[in-house]
C-alpha cells in the first residue's frame, strides 16, 4: 500500500494535493483496491463550490457505486476528463494519473482537519 506524505487524507478515503490555492483530489490506493476494478467515474459538480465532506460524484466499479466526498470545501474546475476512456486509471495510478478533479480550496484551515499519511496508514490498519 502506498501512502504519499505530500498528501491529506479523509476518513472516507479520498485523497488532495495543494498546489498554491488549487489542488487535486482522488481516492486512495486503499480506496481503489477494496473497491476492485473502476468502470466509471461520474463529476457532475464542475463550476460548482462543494463543502467539505459533501458528494462531489460518484464512483462505479464491477460490483458496487460509491460516494466521492469533497475532503475540504472547494469550487471543482476541472474533471480528468482521461477517466471517460480510461477509468482504470483510478486502479493503476490512484495518486498520479487516476486523480479525479481539480478544485479552488475556499479554506485552506480546513486542511488541518484532515489526516496526514502516518495517521491515515494508522487509520486503515
């Protein structure tokens, strides 16, 4: 299992990375390999401010649909929109890649929520 230290993690096992104000979000390794294999992402919230832990989309895999909560409250910019053709990105680069959107962080205070990845590791188990 792979846990970048340049990341936040929630409890819901989503993933962001800042970048000055904007930042990417995604799910975690964890995430895609309990989930199995991704058929489908679905972001229908670009241009829109989602607040934290608040669905921002959701994720199909073979067997089962999930959430995917904002880790802090954010306006979504962009959609990978690679994820269309190749959903499976989630599964082979969660972290790189498989990254879902692009938002602006509204309150970068709100970060300090969210654990870093020591505690997330500890989290999972």
């Amino acid at each position: 299992m792979n846990f970048p230290t340049n990341l936040k993690y929630t409890e819901d096992h989503e993933w962001i990375r800042v970048e000055g104000d904007e930042a990417y979000v995604g799910i975690t390794d964890y995430a895609q390999s309990e989930l199995g294999e991704i058929v489908f992402v679905d972001v229908n919230t670009v241009g829109e401010t989602v607040g934290m832990n608040e669905v921002f989309g959701s994720i199909e895999a073979v067997k089962t649909v999930s959430d995917l909560n904002m880790p802090v409250t954010a306006e979504v910019l962009e959609f990978n929109e690679a994820l269309n053709d190749q959903p499976e990105l989630v599964n082979n680069d969660p972290y790189g890649e498989g990254w879902m959107i692009k938002v602006k962080v509204a309150d970068a205070a709100e970060l300090d929520k969210l654990m870093d990845a020591a505690a997330y590791e500890a989290f999972i188990g």
